[in-house]
C-alpha cells in the first residue's frame, strides 16, 4: 500500500476537503505525487506565462483557498509517458465517482484531459494531464 511523502502531504493538505477524500482513497490503491494545490499569485502568473496555465490569478481554481484543483502524477513520474497518466486519469475519475455516489464528497471531478467531461479525450484544445479540479455539488 502506497503513501503520500510528507512533500505530497503538505500540497494536498491547502486543498478542498473533497479532493483530500478522492487523494487518499486513490493512493491507496495507485501511488501517486501531488504535485500542486493551492497556488499563489506568482506561481499563478508563472504557470500562465509559461503556458502550463490558461488563466490568470486569481481565476484559476488552484487560486481559492482552499484549492479547488490539484495536479497530481502516478509515481514514478514520466512525462513522456501520456498513455501511463492517462489510464492514473481513469482510476482517479473512478474512485471519485464512487465516492461521489457513496456521498463521501460533493462535488464533481472533472480532468484536464477531458474539459467537456464527454470521455473524448482527442477533442481538447488545451491537455493538462495532471489537473483535477472539483465542480458543482
């Protein structure tokens, strides 16, 4: 059974009750590293300079405090592996429907390799395979 590192921990930790549920159900099952949660106004402008991010603070949903999104990749990292996080996408999609249906959390998760939620996942303009973020209740 897998653990979060205390790196892990504190960045899931600045996040929405909901996604710490879905997180550490999912690494239970699938390690993984939590790579961002809360993101602050620099870290913010950096990612949407670098391009990493379509937004600006404070409209990103890593902007709210606590964080409404996270980005999180399995371990070991390899980001050339699109395949390998897109199948971690599906188990993460999986155990937060579960949850959502058992009324462990509220809201619905929706995953920046699938922006319209429609299980196409060629039909994005923009792919951030790493992001998860909670709408609606």
């Amino acid at each position: 059974m897998s653990k979060y590192s205390n790196k892990s921990k504190r960045r899931l930790a600045t996040c929405h009750n909901d996604l710490q549920t879905i997180f550490n159900a999912v690494v239970s099952g699938f390690d993984n590293s939590i790579l961002c949660g809360h993101r602050g106004e620099k870290e913010q402008s950096e990612s949407y300079i670098s391009g990493k991010s379509k937004v600006q603070f404070p409209y990103g949903k890593h902007n709210s405090n606590p964080s409404m999104a996270v980005d999180s990749a399995p371990y070991p990292i390899n980001w050339k592996d699109r395949e390998r996080i897109t199948y971690y996408a599906g188990y993460v999609m999986g155990v937060a429907e579960s949850l959502r249906h058992q009324g462990l959390i509220t809201h619905k998760l929706r995953w920046g390799g699938d922006w319209d939620s429609d299980t196409e996942v060629s039909d994005n303009s923009f792919d951030d395979l790493v992001h998860f973020e909670l709408i609606g209740e």
